[in-house]
C-alpha cells in the first residue's frame, strides 16, 4: 500500500536528511529495509550532456571538492547509484541509472525521468524534445500515462552571454511543451542550485511512492531559485 502525505503544504515544509550520501544526516534514525520504499530515477540526455558529473557531485555530499576542483569518477558497471535518505519520517533509497548503465537503458522501468540537456550546447537542447522525450513515451509508459518528468539543464557555470544562448526561460519553455512537471538547472562542476535540485528531485521522487503519484497538478513547476520566467496557468 503506498504512502499518502497529508497535502502539498506539507511537502514543500518537508527538510532532507539525506543518510548516505548526499548531505548530512539530521536526528539520524535506523529504518528496516522493509520499511524503506525503492524509487527508480533514470537521466537520459545526450553523451557529454553532464549526466555522469552530476551523479559524482550528488555521490560527494558535503565532502564534494569545493569549486572547480576535480570529482572523483564513478564507474557504469555500478549502477545504480544509491541514495538513502529519510523524507517526511519516511526512509527511501533512491536508483539512479543513466544511459551509460550496463543493462539497456530501454529495458528499465523507472519510476520518475530526469530529461538532461547541456546549457550551452543547442543540439543536446533540441535533442531532448526530438530523440529523449520520445524515447520515454516509447519505452516506460505505465498503464497510459508517461512517469514523472523533469527537465534538466546541467554546465549552468559555462553558460556565456552571447547570441544563441540558451536561457532558462526557453528551457522552461520546452520543458512545459512536453508536459514535464518540473524544470530547473544546475551546475555539477561548481555545485550551484546542486542542493537545491536534488531536493527537488527528492519530493517528486518521494510523490511517485504515494496514490496520487509524483505528476504535478496544473502544468510545469519551475525551481523558484531560477527566478520567474512565467508559469501554465
């Protein structure tokens, strides 16, 4: 039987704490496995996109080198990458795979999609809507419906002001065209809006383990650090 939170309120005033590895651990409690509910998250994105330095820096936690400093790699072959932490009194672990895994990635059954894209590569952009969106269609429908989606722009620190830039707001744009719930950005390298995307990944992923599931209600939900740029009505 899934887990029901009492409302929407009570997910924003929710605070992480995130056991191993990401974060630190707050009132650490010990939860039972069985108690622990398993939510799968695969990043599809183009190679060089930023998939794989996002996953480092998250692996890092608080010990992530500060700035530019180089990240430690992680390895395909040990995927998932596994993340438990403790939400609303509830324990998780969270799956995370991405493209390179070494089962095929169309094989899987994920239960939430991050689309990633590079901030400043325009192709990699285009790409998510025309091969990535359509791959998630294509393969992790779940009785009709896509899963949860959220729309990711990595390399945030590289973004240069020059024509042809791609800016949050047309991110934002795209990511309401394909009926993405979320849209947010982040820099792996220097940990910019790091944090603040991996909370947001973890109340959607948490939403996906309750009836009402981890689809948003009213259209795409920007990540407020990123400023307004408009929302669907």
């Amino acid at each position: 039987m899934k887990d029901k939170f009492d409302s929407e309120s009570s997910i924003s005033d929710a605070t992480l704490s995130i056991r191993t590895p990401y974060l630190h651990s707050a009132n650490h409690v010990e939860f039972s496995m069985e108690d622990t509910k398993t939510v799968s998250i695969l990043l599809l994105g183009d190679p060089g996109c930023g998939k794989s330095t996002l996953l480092c820096r998250l692996s890092q936690g608080q010990h992530a080198p500060k700035g530019s400093a180089p990240l430690p790699k992680l390895h395909d072959f040990d995927q998932p990458f596994i993340f438990d932490i403790s939400m609303y009194n509830r324990p998780y672990r969270f799956e995370f795979y991405d493209t390179s895994c070494p089962e095929n990635y169309t094989l899987l059954q994920p239960d939430f999609v991050i689309l990633c894209f590079d901030v400043t590569d325009r192709k990699s952009l285009i790409n998510v809507p025309q091969v990535w969106r359509k791959d998630v269609t294509r393969h992790y429908k779940k009785d009709g419906d896509d899963p949860p989606l959220m729309m990711l722009g990595l390399k945030r620190d590289a973004r240069v002001e020059e024509e042809g830039v791609i800016y949050p707001q047309e991110g934002y744009r795209i990511a309401q065209e394909m009926r993405c719930d979320r849209y947010a950005e982040c820099s792996a390298v220097t940990g910019e809006l790091v944090s603040e995307v991996f909370e947001d990944i973890a109340r959607t992923a948490a939403k996906t383990t309750t009836d009402a599931g981890g689809l948003t209600q009213g259209g795409c939900m920007l990540m407020h650090d990123l400023g307004t740029v408009g929302q669907t009505s």
